[in-house]
C-alpha cells in the first residue's frame, strides 16, 4: 500500500512523500505495519503510519476484512524536542485481498483524537473526511483530510507555555493565556504503485 500526502501544521508546508504499507498474508495472520517519519522542513514534528491488517477468520466475510488505517502525529518543542501533542488519525477501512488482488470495498468513520497532550486540550472545529479517489466503490485508492484547532482548555504554567510556543501554538491574549494551534493533513491511500509516482 503506498500512501501519499501533504501535511500542514501551522500553516508549514511539508513535502508530499509515498510510504509503502504492505497486508499481511495467511488467513488466520494479522499484521501491523509501521513507519517512523521525521520531517527535514520541521524537525519538531515526527509522525508514524500504521495499517493494521485484521485476518482472524472471525472478522473476515468474503475474503473482505475490517482494517484500520492509523497516522500518529507527534508536536514537539523546537528547542527540547520535548513532545508536546500527539494525535491519532484513525480511518476503518473494508480492506479485500484474494491472491495478489487487494481492494477497499468501504472506508468510513475517519476519527482525530488526542493521545497525549502536555496540558489538558481539546479539539475544536474538526473536519474530517475519507472517500474513494475514484468516487466509488470497490477502489484501489483512497482520499483523506482533516483539519482541527488544538486547544488548551485551562490556564498552563510559564514553563509549560514555553513549551507550547517552542512547538507552534499561539497564546491567547489573556492575563494568563491559553494556547491555540492548527493542525491540517490530507492525502491518499494507493494500494498499488503508480508508474511515475
């Protein structure tokens, strides 16, 4: 599976990279794949892909799976590379594979949460979306986006802020402020490679 996209945090432009996510084989086998990246524009922001193949014959119809598509995003400090927010971008996919052949027969429930934060946050303003590249379904290939505000959801410390604004967010203009941030990824799922991809 390669997996393409544009990443935009802070309104930063990263470059659009492919990442190779291949299932796992056997029926009764499961299989998680995971890829570590480290951006050269923004070194304070380190985020991992993960496909999670699930094959156990329970879950499996028709040679048809339910699959989870997950990206981690990791904001750090600058200064520290102290991790400030991590979040999770998780798509469940109807992932088919027979022989060689592989297909999403569906993709739904796309879902960005908060799996560490350095002070108490909440997400605002999410959108988020994930369908098929060609409009239909079954497809090789898959679409995404989301966009959020990340905020914090009480005052923080000096040190904390610190922190904060090492990674990105901007304080409000409160006595004692609170921190805000955007975040916007988008992409595509691509089973197969692409000749000049």
């Amino acid at each position: 599976m390669i997996m393409k996209r544009g990443f935009f945090v802070f309104a930063a432009v990263l470059m659009a990279m492919a990442i190779p996510i291949f299932a796992g084989t056997g029926e009764n086998s499961a299989n998680t794949v995971e890829y570590e990246l480290h951006h050269e524009a923004k070194p304070d922001i380190v985020d991992t892909v993960s496909a999670d193949f699930t094959a156990a014959k329970t879950s499996k119809t028709n040679d048809i799976r339910p699959s989870i598509f997950t990206r981690t995003m990791e904001i750090k400090d600058k200064k520290t590379s102290k991790t400030v927010v991590r979040l999770k971008y998780l798509i469940q996919v109807d992932f088919y594979e027979s022989g060689s052949f592989r297909a999403f027969y569906g993709a739904s429930s796309p879902m960005l949460v908060i799996e560490y934060a350095i002070a108490p946050m909440k997400l605002v303003n999410i959108a988020e979306g994930v369908k098929s590249a060609t409009g239909r379904y079954p497809c090789t290939s898959l679409t995404y986006s989301y966009s959020a505000n990340l905020c914090t959801t009480e005052p923080v410390t000096a040190k904390v802020g610190k922190l904060l604004s090492g990674a990105g967010f901007r304080p409000t203009e409160d006595l004692k402020p609170y921190y805000i941030a955007t975040v916007f990824d988008t992409g595509t799922i691509d089973l197969y490679s692409r000749p000049g991809k």
